[in-house]
C-alpha cells in the first residue's frame, strides 16, 4: 500500500537543503547560473520551501522518500556544468552530450530508464510593421529527461521560461502528484499554448498584408511576403513534428494513467495549431500569387499606354516627315497657310488617335 507523505517526513532534511554543499557541486563549475531552480515534490507539494535546493541533496531526499521526485530546471547548460548532475542522477553520455547543445527537433526516445522529450519553443517578436528583415517568429528548444525520480528541463534559447510553468504546476497538486511525467505534460501544455498564441498573432499579420494587397494604393512588396513565408518556414518546423511524439507519448506505458487525459487535451490543441499553420502556408500562397498577377496586370496596363501615346507622337512625325523632304516640287510647300495647315493636321489627327485610345481604355 503507497504510504501518504506529509512535510514532516521531511523535517530531518530541513538542515541539509539549506546549508551550503561540498564537493563538486559547491565549487559550481561551469556555468552556475545555468541551475534556475531545483526542488523536491511529494504528494502534490513543493518541499523545502520556495528556496532553491541543491541538486544532490534534493536527490538524496527523492531517493529514500517514496512518491517523491526531484525537478530540476536548466538553462543552457554547459558541459562542465551537466557532468555532476549526470553523476547524481544516472544520465547516460548521449543525454549529456544532447542536453547541452541546442537546435533539436521535437522528438521522443527512451534511452535506459529515463525518457527523452524534445519540444521547440516559439514566440511572436512585436513589430509596428513587417518589413524585408522583420523577425516575426524567434524559436529556441526545450528537453525534459523524465527518470523514476526525477524530471531535468534544460531550455535552450531566450524564449519559453519555464518558471511560470512550474509556478501553475505548484498551483494545482492533483496533476502534480502523478510524479515527472507531470512535469512533461505542463512543460507540454505551455508550448502549445504558445503556438496558438503566435498563430494568432500572425493571422492578424496575414490580414494586414492581405488588405495591402487589395488596397486601391498597394503598398505591399514582394520582400515582405517572402520574409513572413521565411519566418513561417520557421515556426513550422516547431509545431509540424510534434504531432507523432506527442501520439507516441501518449502510448507509453510509462505514463501515468492518470495524466493521459491531460495529454489528449494537449494533443487536441496541437492540431488546432497544426491547422492554422497549414491555413496560414496557403494563404501566403494565395497572396503571393494576386500579387504576381497584379504586378502581370500592372505590367500590361503600362504597356498599353507605353503604346498608346507611341501611335499619338507617330502622327506629328509622319507629317513632318512627309514634309520635310528635299523636293523641289511638293504640293504645299508654297503656300502661305501650309505651316498652319501641317499644324492643324498634326492636332486633328493626334486628337482623334486619343480620343480614340481613350475611349479603349487604353489610356
């Protein structure tokens, strides 16, 4: 029968959580301040406090409490850094090795005991108005090494700060008490969220770029659209391959039977998204080709008129030419109103040529 933990089994630790360590640990190597938090949870609570716990003290407690689990959050780590907490916590070389380069694609794998989840994060960058080089979409990468004990998120890149997720995660003790894998659902949960966040900022992107397009004074340029299909390239890559570890997640057996509901939620707003980013690929499609096709008419238009105004300049220049040859006898030439007359013709001619193309629409 699973033993109902309470925080004052925890009370012989109190001491050890917050002096100082020793060892490797104390000495910090690497990056110290890639270790953003470090706690210990039993029956849907934080232990120890808000204070951040040593690592190896927060696994010593996990190791001999049953239903506990260690989370420990990391921001790009360096190698220095993640060899000692690979000591404490088992991790096979491959996982330091990954953990600590950025740039993964989402992805799922089970290495030993400990499972592997990669999830890219996305966020929109506010911009007044998209141009060539605008940055619309900025990435980076999360991995969350799930173990029997313990849940280690190493976030790569300034985007997807995970202390808010670990925040509401504290707030609500039901899921919390489903051990690390709920740490995999709420780091997850917010990833996706996030992506429905940027598909909604960049809808309203698209619409503006759109309406610019129709515009009776269109002002969008080609640059523009293909800096959103760039940047688009990009938060696909984020959302599109989730879907298949996510689907395989699910079906671990590892996972909590309790937290499978959560994670079909998790999965129903990640096709949401999926859509969106697939509607928003064709429209940009759709837009960029009315533009070409405008540009095509635009060209035509110009052409037209181009030619118009050549066949108007042709009648001046036939008559003066006609008129300007070197013959002794040519009708007119001696008469006292042929200047005139020629002037007269030139007008005539080249106003009715006008009207004419006018009327066509080709003027």
């Amino acid at each position: 029968m699973r033993r109902r933990l309470i925080p004052g089994v925890f009370k012989e630790f109190l001491d050890t959580l917050t002096r100082p360590v020793g060892g490797e640990e104390a000495a910090r190597p690497g990056n110290p301040d890639a270790i953003v938090d470090c706690a210990v949870y039993a029956g849907g609570l934080r232990h120890g406090g808000a204070a951040q716990v040593p690592f190896a003290d927060a696994a010593r407690v996990a190791r001999r409490r049953r239903g506990s689990f260690v989370w420990l959050g990391l921001h790009e780590p360096d190698l220095a850094t993640m060899r000692p907490v690979a000591e404490v916590f088992g991790l096979h070389d491959l996982l330091v090795e990954q953990a600590v380069s950025g740039g993964h694609r989402p992805g799922v794998h089970t290495l030993g005991d400990v499972t592997r989840l990669v999830l890219r994060t996305a966020r929109y960058v506010e911009h007044d108005r998209l141009t060539a080089t605008s940055e619309v979409v900025e990435t980076g990468d999360v991995t969350v090494l799930i173990g029997p004990w313990f849940a280690i998120t190493v976030r790569h890149g300034p985007v997807g700060p995970l202390w808010e997720v670990r925040k509401e995660l504290q707030n609500r003790p039901e899921v919390l008490r489903q051990g690390p894998w709920s740490v995999a659902y709420a780091v997850g949960s917010r990833m996706v969220d996030s992506y429905l966040d940027v598909a909604e900022h960049v809808e309203r992107d698209l619409e503006r770029i759109e309406e610019e397009t129709f515009a009776s004074e269109r002002n969008s340029e080609f640059a523009h659209i293909y800096q959103l299909k760039r940047e688009m390239v990009e938060f696909k890559r984020a959302v599109l391959p989730l879907s298949e570890p996510l689907a395989r997640l699910i079906g671990s057996p590892e996972l909590p039977a309790g937290l499978r509901p959560y994670l079909e939620d998790v999965r129903g707003r990640l096709a949401r998204a999926v859509d969106r980013v697939g509607s928003f690929d064709d429209l940009l499609n759709s837009i960029l080709q009315a533009r070409l096709a405008q540009v095509s008419v635009d060209q035509n238009h110009d052409m037209r008129k181009i030619a118009a105004w050549a066949a108007i300049a042709a009648v001046p220049t036939v008559i003066a030419g006609v008129f300007g040859m070197n013959f002794e006898h040519m009708p007119g030439l001696d008469s006292t109103y042929g200047f005139y007359a020629s002037i007269a013709a030139m007008s005539l001619i080249g106003g009715g040529v006008y009207h004419r193309l006018k009327k066509s629409g080709w003027l």
